[in-house]
C-alpha cells in the first residue's frame, strides 16, 4: 500500500457513481483496499469500500483521526464533517 493511502487523508473519487465526491479515508482493508467516509451520506456506520486505483490522494491529511483510532477513541459523524471542511479550505488555498 501507498503511504498516501493512511487514514485521515482527504481523497477524491475518480471511478464509479461516486465520481468526484469527496471523502476522508477512515481504515485500510488491505494493500489496496480501504475504507472512505464524508459524514453526510457515507457515515461511520456504513463506509464504502473503495479500492485505492479509484481514488486522488490529496496532500492534505488529518492527524486527528488517525490519532483517535490508534488510542481507540471514538470518531463522529460531526468531527468527519469538520475535519473536511479543514481539509477543502486548506486545499482551496493552496490552488488558489
């Protein structure tokens, strides 16, 4: 597996119904699988599993997730949906 492919990075769909949206890694599967979220649609409760050939990596990544899932703390829905709006802006001023 890509070290691009941990969790907390912001990556993109490029295959799929999915094309384009936006998600959070959450877990890895395998070498090339890995489990994505957004908070609003694909939740903690069910993420989608999505192999690593369809996905942009950003160079953005939170370290707050992988944190919490190392020391077992529990993530929310709220703390994805903040985290991305972190990462977007973030993404949007290094294009700008």
């Amino acid at each position: 597996m890509e070290k691009k492919f941990l969790p907390g990075r912001l990556v993109c769909s490029i295959a799929g119904r999915d094309a384009g949206k936006l998600y959070i890694i959450i877990d890895t599967l395998s070498d090339n699988m890995v489990q994505v979220v957004d908070g609003k649609i694909r939740k903690l409760t069910a993420p989608k599993k999505k192999n690593i050939k369809h996905l942009m990596a950003y160079s953005q990544k939170s370290g707050e997730i992988e944190e919490k899932k190392k020391s077992g703390q529990r993530i929310t829905d709220l703390e994805v949906r903040n985290i991305m709006k972190r990462l977007m802006a973030e993404t949007l001023v290094k294009r700008g």
